[in-house]
C-alpha cells in the first residue's frame, strides 16, 4: 500500500526539477518581422488608431482680444520656401519650459504628442526610391495669403491659385518657381532673387545658395543629411534659425513647417521633424481643419503673436495635407478665426527637369 504514495511523491520532485531546470534556460527564440510583414502591422496600428482618433468641431477659443500692430504679407520668395502673413516681434531668445512636465519633473504625453507620434509612424513607413543628385524636386501646391493695405483695416483673401516649384536635388542647377498670374522665376546659384530680410523689409538682390544650403535655405540633399534623432535635429533646427526675429521657439515650428510644405524629406528625416516638433512647448491639436482645397483633416498647431499656424493632416492615413493661418485674436485685421493663409500640398515627384511636370 505505500508503493503508490512513494511513487506521487517521486513524480513531483521530478516535475518540480524538471520546472527548476527550465527557468535556467533562455527563453526561445523570437523570429523577426519581415520588412512587408512589419510595413502591414504598422498600417494596421494606423488605422486602429485613426478609428479611435477624437472627432468634432474645432476649438476656437482664442485669447482676450486686444489691438496688436498685424502685416499680412505675400509670400516671398526665399529658397522656394511658403512664407505667410507674420508678425516681427523680438523676444528673449530662450526657449519656454514645455507644459507638459509633470510635477516630479517626468515628462508626460500630451494629445499633441500622441498624434505626432502617429505622424511620425505614417512617414517613417512611407515606401519612396531616393531622388538622384541630378534630378529635380518637384512640388506642386494650392495656395493663397491675405494682404493688408498700409493703413490698416480688414485683411483680404485672394482666390486660391496653383503654385509649382522644381528645386535641384542637389542645388547645383537652377530651380523654377510658377504661380498662377505673375511671371516665371528662376531659381540656383548664379541666379539672382529677391531676399527679405525680415517681414516688412524691402527685398534686396541676392543668390539663392549663396552661403550653402541650411534649414532656412535647403536643398533636397541637405534634408536628406538631417539628424534623424529628434533631439538633435530641434537643436540644430534652433541654431540655425536663431536670430531670425519671433520667439525660438516659433522659429523652430515655422521652420519645421516650411520643410515639411515645399521639401521632400525623406521618410526616416520627416519621422524626426515630426517627433523634434513634438519636442516644441505649446503645441496642440485642432480636432478639424481644412487646407486651402477643402479636404478635411486633424491639425497640428501652436500659437504664438495673435496667429495660429496649423499643419492639416489627413485623419486616415496622416498624410500631411497642408497647412493654414488664422488670427487668433481679434482685432483690426479681423475677428478671432479669420484665415490669412492656407495651402495644398497637391504633388511630390521627382523629374528630369526644371519646367517638368511628373
């Protein structure tokens, strides 16, 4: 009668030995992901995320309404770069502690951070043949600004207008800007442009590389060489742009998003200027906002001198769409909400030569 017992004592210290000696094993191994595979479980993540995305009605809270001196002015041509309406304010050059900080000094995510990390997904997985140094970069946009005349008064908006730019892949060669009702203008080295030196300023005479390409005057090639660690590149982003009139840290939104608008970043360089503008204390989200042809997505904004820029982004796929600029106090230019410019980024190609369309 104690055979039975002995032998269920006898099995369980060899289960248990059998359990002690597995947990001194490594655990097994896990097979990677294929590149196809890995592309499919990051459009899947997209989209559960685009199901769950808040939706609604813009906020249009703005700040109290109060006078501020506001000039609108047209787009200039600087390196083919959009310029909207903005107010030259200077201000300490020293960038503000980001709100999101929590109390023990750890950071925590905003909603604005969790949507440009969505962005940042969506570019990252972007499948694209690298643009030859010999080649042009073309851009095709829908755009309009508001103008001001010199007395003040109620800003007005033209009609939307096409807006295409072919820009040298490496700036060698002279580029081409084209825009509904004014003449050609041609672009690169040993060519001569209009350059501001600030809003308001008259244009001088210049050359479009003449000191090297840098964030406020690039080329294809040289977005392609930016720091694709986040951190690094807002740092160069601010050093680069420092002194430039507005507050740093506006200057680095303002720039992030003229190179998002007419440059062809490529897929790992435009993850990391969307996860650097992440980095920017004020930036929100804007639950609904249009670009300058209608279509209908999420925004990206910050507001910073009585204007708020947004980048437009498309709900589904976070395509960037393009961007707009509302007054966000009112004022003499307008009420609160008031659109002084907005594009359409229509068409990114890359073709053989300037004039060329894809």
């Amino acid at each position: 009668m104690n055979a039975t017992p002995r032998h269920t004592t006898d099995h369980r210290s060899e289960e248990n030995e059998r359990l002690a000696l597995t947990g001194l094993l490594p655990p097994p191994p896990v097979p990677g992901l294929t590149p196809d595979r890995e592309l499919l479980l990051k459009q899947a993540l997209l989209a559960e995320a685009a199901r769950t995305e808040p939706s609604g009605t813009p906020d249009r809270r703005a700040g109290r309404p109060r006078r501020r001196l506001l000039r609108i002015l047209a787009p200039a041509v600087v390196c083919a770069l959009t310029v909207g309406g903005v107010v030259m304010v200077n201000l300490p050059d020293t960038p503000r502690r980001s709100p999101s900080a929590a109390v023990g000094g750890a950071p925590r995510a905003t909603e604005a951070t969790r949507l440009l990390d969505r962005i940042a997904l969506a570019a990252a997985a972007e499948q694209r043949t690298a643009a030859r140094a010999d080649r042009f970069v073309y851009i095709e946009s829908k755009v309009a600004y508001a103008a001001q005349s010199a007395g003040g008064g109620p800003v007005t908006m033209p009609p939307v207008h096409t807006r295409q730019v072919w820009l040298s892949v490496d700036g060698s060669r002279p580029g081409l800007l084209r825009e509904e009702g004014r003449p050609d203008t041609r672009l690169g080295t040993d060519e001569p442009v209009g350059t501001l030196d600030g809003p308001g300023a008259t244009p001088r005479p210049g050359t479009l590389h003449s000191s090297g390409p840098s964030v406020s005057n690039p080329t294809h090639t040289y977005v392609a060489s930016l720091p694709t660690d986040p951190d690094a590149l807002l740092k160069l982003i601010r050093d680069e742009t420092r002194g430039q009139g507005q507050d740093p840290d506006q200057r680095a939104f303002g720039a992030i998003g003229d190179l998002l608008a007419e440059t062809w970043a490529p897929p790992e360089v435009g993850a990391a200027l969307y996860r650097a503008a992440a980095k920017i204390p004020g930036v929100t989200v804007i639950r609904a906002a249009d670009d300058a042809t209608g279509r209908e997505g999420v925004a990206v904004a910050r507001t910073a001198q009585g204007q708020q820029t947004q980048w437009v982004f498309d709900r589904s796929t976070y395509a960037f769409l393009g961007e707009r600029t509302v007054l966000a106090e009112a004022g003499d230019a307008g009420p609160a909400g008031t659109v002084v410019g907005t594009s359409a980024v229509l068409t990114r190609s890359a073709v053989d030569h300037a004039g060329e369309a894809p």
